[in-house]
C-alpha cells in the first residue's frame, strides 16, 4: 500500500515538474526530442528509486539536462546517497551523474 501510494506521489510529481523543466527546450538549451529523452531518464531513474527498499523517492529529486542527471535533496544515510547514485547510474541513456545530495540523518 505506501509502495502504490509512492509510485501515485511520484507520477504526480514527475507530471508536474515536467511542466516546469519544459523552459530548457524554449530557452534553445536542448531540442525537444533530447528533451524527451531527458524526461524519459528522470521518470526511469525516479521509478528505480520508488522501486529501492534503501532510498526515499520523496526526499530525493531528480534532474536530467542532456542526459546527465543530478540528485539532490536529503538521504537518511550515506548508504542511501550511495544507492540512489548508483540506482541513477544504472539507468540506460546517462551520460554522468552529479550528487547533490544532503545526508541528513531522522533526528531522535
């Protein structure tokens, strides 16, 4: 049941921030079929997260911009961060990752 209520939270989220990353192709930083390659590797790389028992979905954003990808936000553990760095790394069509990641872990 959280898993299915993650996976709804994510698609909403990546529904509305593919409204917002849209500038990039108006703004002639990219063309629009690179644009929808982008967005395929972040719904990709956002789905393996929602997927991973270790890493948090909604803590954890995800950017792509000519295929390579940033995570930023905030990770419990370092071994999160590593996780959710290689989850991204894995995903077909990324170029290089970039961490932007925070660990911050749940206070006490």
């Amino acid at each position: 049941m959280r898993r299915n209520m993650q996976a709804m939270m994510v698609a909403a989220a990546l529904a509305l921030g593919t409204g917002a990353t849209g500038c990039a192709v108006l703004d002639g930083q990219q063309s629009a079929g690179a644009y929808v390659s982008d967005a395929q590797i972040t719904a990709k790389v956002k789905a393996k997260f929602v997927e991973d028992p270790v890493v948090s979905a909604m803590r954890l954003n995800v950017d792509t911009l000519n295929g390579v990808v940033q995570v930023s936000g905030f990770a419990k553990s370092a071994e999160e961060e590593r996780r959710a760095l290689a989850l991204a790394r894995g995903v077909e069509g990324v170029k290089s990752v970039r961490d932007a990641i925070q660990v911050q872990p749940a206070a006490k």
